[in-house]
C-alpha cells in the first residue's frame, strides 16, 4: 500500500519544519487516514478500498483536513460533518446517511 499522504506532504500542508518528528507526523496521518475511512465506512486502500494510485482528490483533501485538526486541536479535533460529507460522502458505503 502505497503512502497516501507522505510525511513530507503533510509537513508542507501544515507549514511546519522538523519540530514536528517524523514519527509524531506519522501518527497524526496515520490517524486522520483512520478517521476519513471511519467516516465513510470503508477503507481507503487495500481490499474494499481504492487502487494504489487512485484514491479520488476529495478524500485526499478530507485527509488534510483531518491531519490540521489533530495537530490544532490533539484533544478535541472540530470537523464539520458537512465538510467531511462533501468532501467524500459520494465515496461512502452504500449504508452512509
């Protein structure tokens, strides 16, 4: 499975350097990838999921804006469901409301 979003990639979409490290990046994309696929209750790759390559543009965005939220807000992050529906509901199961 290839890397949806990279390290680099999320360090240049935060504006942010090496204060962050790179395991700590790691967990914050690894968790918003985690939250998008929850959200549209399915995975994002791997079986049920898109082809290496191919994951559409609006979960890729839904990914980033997961990725600002956890690091603006580790505790508590705000995500307007909207947002997240707009971004990938068209890319949900079937059952999504």
């Amino acid at each position: 499975m290839a890397d949806i979003i990279t390290i680099a990639a999320a360090r240049a979409h935060l504006r942010v350097g090496t204060e962050v490290s790179d395991a700590q990046m790691g967990d914050i994309i690894a968790a918003a990838t985690d939250a998008v696929a929850g959200f549209m209750q399915r995975p994002i790759t791997g079986e049920g999921g898109f082809p290496d390559g191919e994951v559409p543009f609006g979960v890729i965005q839904a990914i980033k804006v997961m990725i600002v939220e956890l690091y603006d807000n580790p505790g508590a992050p705000i995500v307007d469901e909207d947002v997240m529906r707009g971004l990938v509901g068209f890319h949900s199961r079937p059952s999504f409301a």
